[in-house]
C-alpha cells in the first residue's frame, strides 16, 4: 500500500505554481515521509558473510569483535546468531554447526532463527573468509546510518514536546556525539607501533634542543618543572579568592597564543565574567596598562599607545573567547571540537570548574563535580590538548597558622585531584599579611601540588595586580605601589 495513504499527513508537499523553494514545514513533511516509508539502511549479505567467516575461521572473531557488536546486525536472527558466537567465545569454545546449534537450542532460539538448515547455509557460504572483515565494516556503517536515522526521529518528537530548548539542543547534541564515540573507538596498539610513535616524538624534541616540550606557560621556572603543559593533560588551578587565579589563567593563555615558536590556537571559556571584562584584562596585561584607570577612563598618551600596541598583537592572536553562563560540559564539548577542527584548538582555559554544569541531571553536587572533572579530562584527551580548568578551595584554608594550599583543600569532589594530571596552587602571602614592609609583596607563589609525570615544588612569579599580570622573578622594575596588597 503506498505509504502516503497511510499517513495523509505526512504526504510530500505539494507546491504552488511558481513555488521554487519549500518552506521549513514543508521540508519537515518530507523528511518525516522519508523515515516513515523508506526501509531502513542495511545490507543482510554483508551480515550472511561475516557470520559465515567465523563458522569458516574462528580465529576471526578476535578482530571482529573490535568493529561490530550484536546490535549492529539489522536482520534479529543475524543478532541471535551473533550472540551466540559471543558466548561461545567467552567460555573459550569453538564455534561451528554443532556448538551454535546447542547453544542456540538451549536458549530456545534455535527455530527462530531459520533452524539448523539455515545455519548450515551460513557455514557453507562461498564468500571468502578473508573478506569478512570488510564485510564486517559494512554491517557497522549502516547500523550507524540506521543510529542517526533512530536519533534524527527521535529529535523531531522531541522537538515537538520539549519546552526546555537548551535541553533539547544539549539531548540532540548528545545522541550523535555517543554515535560517533561508537565509531571512533581505537584499537589496541602494538608496541612496535607505540615505540615508533614515541621515537619519533623524542627526535623532534631532541632536535629542538628545549625544555618545553608542551605548551609554554610563558614562565621560564613554571616550564622547567612541567616541561610546558602537555597534550591530553588536565590541569588545575586552584586558589582562595583575590589570589589571581583569573589572572594567572589569562596569563598562561596569552602567552600561549602569542609566545613560543608556534602560536597555539587557544579558547577562554568565562563562566564568571564578561567578554569585555576578559579583554579589558587582556589589553592590560600585554600593555601594561592600570586596569583602575582603565575601568574609569584614566588614561594618559602613553596609555592610549601601549592600549593600541597591545591590541595590536591581541588582534593577530589566535584567541576565542565564549562568555557562556553555566556551560555544560557537553557544551563545552562541542564547541571546542568544532575549533579544533576549524581553528586546530591548541589550549583550553575554564573559569572556573566549580560553575559548569553536567550534561546530565544529577542529585549530589560531589557527584556533579566529580562527573565535570571526568568530562574535562576526557576532553583533554579526545582532542588531545591541554584543558586548564580553575578550581576553587573549601574554607578549611582559613583555619590553619599557615595558609598555603595543600591537596585536600580542593573544594567538593576528591574526583579533581583523582582526575588531574597537574595540580597548582597560588598563594599569595601578601592577602593574609598586610603589613608595610612584607618581603612577599608582589610575589605570587605557584605550589605544584601533583605533577603525574614530573615533579612537586614551588615557583616564585611577580604579580602586578594593577596590570593583572605576571612575569618571571626578577629584579622587579616596577614602584612598590604596584605591589600593594589586595
């Protein structure tokens, strides 16, 4: 029966005379006619054959079960059959006629699946075993064509339904990304393919004769002690507030995208303050500018010059900023895999950790913390960049004689410290002790309180609070005033 008789309102559109172009219903009645009448994406040969190279080749199924699983099979008896293999797999048994008979006879499926004639047919297949593999790839692609199809209708309901528009874009977003992460999963590696690899990353640092093997900080004693910050690290910085942290972040992520051999294509991801207010610090960092008399229209001729300087090199910078409140996690997913494709995103700067949200609604907020952690983590090592993510510290700081931060000061989840491959710290003595004449004034301490692949210890940056700027210690050229306590 045609397809339009049965669902009269899901006909294709019929134009007016003269129409060229179909409006938006009009394309989404013919797209719901689409999926209502087509038969979905699939090839029952392609399944016939890999299920006939394992009854041929049992070795086979150590390298299949790498690129289909069960589901994939469009035809119910294929992924009857299927399962069987798995569980005669796993009790290290062999598969062939009699086995998957037995097996398929003791789950009382044996019948419907086409009996032991049917599997007879499969075994005896004249499709060469060596092709299974291919055959294999076909069956996963369109079971993932069959997937998108199942979350495209699935959008249109919800489109339908929803109410909550930021949901549903985050939910849509969701149900592809999982589709893809089913098909981009990697393989094992073999250790000749690891030790090349590494090889070949140990001659180009070898050639270039640096310490920094990652991206630059841009702080020559904070790079001799992580080498730079490497790809597929998460990295924290944590502090008490007014310590810097905003800062010292916008600091590492300038210097990123404008220092080093190479600029890295870098993205600042506010959860806290405006755009404006990230580029104001911005310009008054490069330049050297009072960000008070900035903020109040203060500023002299030379100000005005170094503020054109410095926007200057912040124009040509590869720089993204996105000012999103309450960014979920899958938000942030998403937007950074689109500029690293477009843009090769380099670096990632959160501020802060603690104001994300989960992609998922979730009851305990240590929970939600934790699962935050873990998103960002995987984020660094998806794109394989380096993710610095802001945290903040619980109040426990304040209770001890000595205010330095240690590990177990990191607010609501111990999934952070578990999660991150580089934990800093900032303390600046100066906010506690604010007594005329304190040795640390201007100095910003950078605790390194876990380091997974190097060492633990402190470094001493300067911190020109009215340019929010740090700089590498040195003799300092800068009036005292520029050092006073917050």
């Amino acid at each position: 029966m045609d397809s339009r008789k049965k669902h009269p309102n899901l006909s294709s559109p019929r134009h007016s005379k003269g129409s060229k172009r179909e409006n938006g219903a009009e394309a989404l009645e013919r797209a719901s006619a689409a999926l209502s009448r087509n038969v979905p994406p699939q090839n029952l040969e392609a399944e016939q054959a890999v299920l006939g190279g394992v009854f041929l080749r049992n070795s086979l199924f150590h390298s299949l079960v790498d690129i289909i699983r069960s589901d994939d099979f469009y035809s119910p008896a294929h992924r009857i059959i299927f399962r069987s293999f798995e569980t005669l797999y796993s009790q290290n048994s062999p598969v062939d006629l009699i086995t998957v008979s037995e097996s398929l006879a003791q789950t009382q499926e044996l019948e419907s699946v086409g009996g032991p004639v049917y599997l007879a047919e499969l075994a005896s297949s004249p499709v060469s075993a060596a092709n299974a593999l291919h055959h294999a790839a076909i069956v996963r692609d369109k079971a993932v064509a069959r997937r998108l199809i199942e979350a495209a209708s699935d959008i249109i309901g919800n489109c339908y339904d929803s109410q909550d528009i930021e949901g549903l874009l985050d939910k849509s977003e969701q149900s592809i990304f999982q589709i893809s992460d089913v098909r981009s999963k990697t393989t094992v590696h073999t250790s000749k393919d690891l030790v090349v690899r590494v090889f070949k990353e140990l001659q180009k640092r070898v050639g270039h004769q640096a310490m920094v093997t990652g991206t630059t900080t841009g702080y020559d004693k904070l790079d001799e002690m992580t080498a730079g910050m490497q790809n597929s690290d998460l990295i924290i910085v944590a502090g008490r507030p007014s310590m810097g942290k905003t800062a010292f972040a916008l600091n590492m992520a300038l210097n990123a995208a404008i220092k080093g051999e190479t600029p890295t294509p870098t993205a600042i991801f506010s959860l806290e303050m405006s755009m404006d207010q990230i580029m104001m610090r911005l310009l008054c960092c490069q330049g050297k500018v009072d960000l008070g008399s900035l903020r109040r229209g203060y500023l002299e001729d030379k100000d005005w010059a170094d503020l054109y300087e410095a926007a200057e090199v912040l124009s040509n910078a590869p720089l993204f900023v996105d000012d999103t409140a309450a960014l979920s996690t899958m938000e942030l997913r998403a937007r950074c895999r689109r500029l690293k494709s477009e843009h090769n995103l380099g670096l990632v700067v959160v501020d802060y950790l603690q104001l994300m949200r989960a992609s998922r609604d979730i009851d305990s907020r240590e929970q939600e913390i934790s699962d935050i952690s873990r998103n960002l983590k995987a984020l660094a090592k998806e794109l394989n960049i380096p993710v610095v993510a802001l945290s903040q510290l619980n109040r426990k700081v304040e209770e001890r004689s000595d205010k330095r931060p240690m590990l177990s000061d990191l607010r609501e989840s111990g999934a952070i410290e578990q999660d991150a491959d580089v934990i800093m710290f900032i303390y600046r003595d100066e906010v506690y002790n604010k007594k005329e004449g304190n040795p640390k004034a201007g100095i910003a301490e950078i605790i390194i309180g876990k380091q997974r692949n190097g060492p633990v210890g402190e470094v001493e940056l300067h911190f020109i609070k009215n340019y929010s700027r740090f700089e590498n210690l040195s003799a300092t050229p800068y009036p005292s005033e520029y050092f006073q306590p917050s």
